[in-house]
C-alpha cells in the first residue's frame, strides 16, 4: 500500500517516521508528499527519502499510484482536502478532529458512501494495542464493575497559531480535548444523558481550558480536563466497584497499571517494537481496504459523527464559532 501525505508540518513529520520505521513485510511504503509549496514538498521528501514529492494537493491525489491519502493539514482544511482525495478514488485517513464540525462530518461520509471509498478518522488512540487491551480487561472484570473514569491532557501550547486562530478551528477541544472524550467513550460508550462543562475563553475568542463530566443513564460518570495553558500527568483513571486501573498518556498509551487494596498487580506495557503509534491506524487501513470496507471497525463513521456533534455542542454553549460553522456545503 503506497501512501500520500497531505501537509508538510510536524504532524506529517511523525508520520513520515513512522512508515520509515516499519518492516517492510508490513507492506507499506511512504510514497509520496503533497504541499501548497513546491519546495517544501521536495524538501520533505529528500528528507525522508520518498519517490514522489507535489506542488498541489490535487497532483497528489490523481497520482494512480497512491493508495491511501493522509490528511495532514489544519482541522479547518480536512473537508475540502479529504473531498479531493475522496473525488479522485482515494482512500483517506483524515486527522482529529476530523472535521471542523458535524456537518462537514456528516457531508464527508456521506461522499465516502456514495463513492464506496475507505474513509477513517485519524484518532490514534482507537487503533492501538494497550487501548484495546483495557476493553480487554473491563470486560473481564479485574476492576469489578466500572462507575466512574478521568482523564487529563495538557500541554502549554497556548502559543500556537493553531490553537489561536479561529479560521483554523482553534483552541484545546479539537486539539486534545477530543482525546479524552475519546477515552471515556471507549470505555463508557455513547448512552449520555447529560453533559455539562466549565470552561476558558482566550483572547482570539478560542477556548484554552476546559472540564467536561459525562453523565450515564446507568449511573457511570466521567470527568475529563484539557488545557493548552499548562502541564499534566496525562493520566486515565477507570474505578471499578472491587480495583482501579490507571493508563499512563491517554495520548500515547505507554502502560496499564491494576490496583488491588492500592497496591499494583499487573502490568502491561506498549509492544516493544512500536515505532510511534501512528503505525496501527495505517494497519488499520491497508487491512480495511484488503476487506473491502469503507469504514474501520476501529473508529466507525457514526461515531466520529457523534462526537463531532458533541463538540458542536460545547462550543455552541461556550460561544466559540468557526468560520466553517457559516459554510453552505
């Protein structure tokens, strides 16, 4: 499977690593790198050593030889950029947040299915081993019966244009926010009742911190914090009615810790010859387009629609617009 990137920032960076870190019987190959900038395209690509390097994204997604699009750009540019791809027959795997908003969402996969293209939502978290091995023990039941879960993540990056500026669908929620709804949706599903939320307004009108609890109709409750303001242990913690379970970096899952009476009693760590993580939503792919699906099991399409409408909501409640919320699509 030979994959395109769209985008030459830091995220396509950590891509290009990753491919260039796998086994070749893997089967896939870092082939090609599209910018806006001809230059910058060539630049990246002597750098990470790949056959074919675009001034245009459109160049990119015509070359009969791409496989699979990697959509690398700014959330405010993953619709337009994912429906090229889509247009020209190729396979997307399209970064978080995977739209600005539901209705870009909801347009996107619609496309996809009427294409009969592989669409995916680049949310690593979901493809991963550790993150599937905690569904793994849940169900087992070494905690008992989970009642209450948290996660945090921040990182001081309050800085960034990214995060400023709102025609680039800034501020923490799209960014790392999404990550921890992510983290207790994967663990405590999608039966919501209610959700409330205190929150942080900047400057540029973006939010720079937030907590947002989930309440289930069964009782369960989930609390996640988000910050670009500042630093934090990146924990997950799921309660349970007998243990608790920690995951070190909702972001990057490094170890899942078992407590009993407050003492560890089981480990499990990441695969020894993970390159970065990245590498399991790609898998993910070649193996979806080896079975013919337009969607991975991993990260169904309704689900990355209902989030995306959960983080409408949000933002419609902290007054937080994009300019993308004005499109007519």
């Amino acid at each position: 499977m030979k994959v395109g990137i769209l985008g030459t920032g830091w995220i396509a960076d950590k891509m290009a690593v990753t491919l260039t870190g796998l086994d070749k019987k893997e089967g896939i190959e870092l082939y090609a790198v599209a910018s806006r900038s001809k230059e910058k395209a060539e630049k990246f690509a002597s750098e990470w050593k790949m056959p074919k390097a675009y001034g245009s994204y459109q160049a990119l997604v015509e070359d009969p030889a791409v496989d699979l699009v990697y959509i690398a750009t700014p959330h405010s540019h993953h619709y337009d950029n994912s429906v090229m791809a889509i247009e020209a027959g190729k396979a997307v795997l399209c970064e978080k947040a995977f739209t600005a908003n539901a209705a870009e969402a909801k347009k996107l996969i619609e496309l996809a299915h009427a294409r009969k293209v592989l669409i995916t939502e680049a949310i690593w978290t979901r493809y991963m081993p550790l993150s599937l091995k905690v569904n793994e023990l849940l169900k087992q039941g070494v905690i008992g019966e989970p009642t209450q879960l948290s996660a945090s993540l921040c990182y001081p990056m309050a800085h960034k244009e990214r995060i400023l500026r709102p025609e680039l669908c800034g501020g923490a929620l799209l960014d790392i926010g999404v990550y921890c709804i992510n983290f207790a949706r994967m663990y405590f599903g999608s039966d919501i009742e209610k959700v409330t939320s205190e929150f942080v307004i900047g400057e540029t009108g973006m939010d720079m911190q937030e907590n947002i609890a989930f309440h289930y109709r069964d009782g369960k409750m989930a609390n996640l914090q988000s910050s670009v303001m500042c630093r934090c242990d990146r924990k997950g913690l799921i309660c349970g009615t007998e243990n608790y379970l920690t995951v070190d970096n909702i972001n990057c899952p490094e170890k899942i810790t078992v407590w009993d009476d407050y003492k560890p009693v089981a480990e499990y760590l990441c695969p020894e010859n993970q390159v970065t993580g990245y590498e399991y939503q790609v898998m993910a792919c070649r193996d979806a387009l080896r079975d013919g699906l337009i969607e991975s099991p991993y990260m169904p399409h309704n689900e990355t629609i209902a989030i995306m409408l959960q983080m409408d909501e949000l933002r419609a409640e902290w007054g937080i617009k994009y300019p993308n919320d004005l499109r007519q699509l």
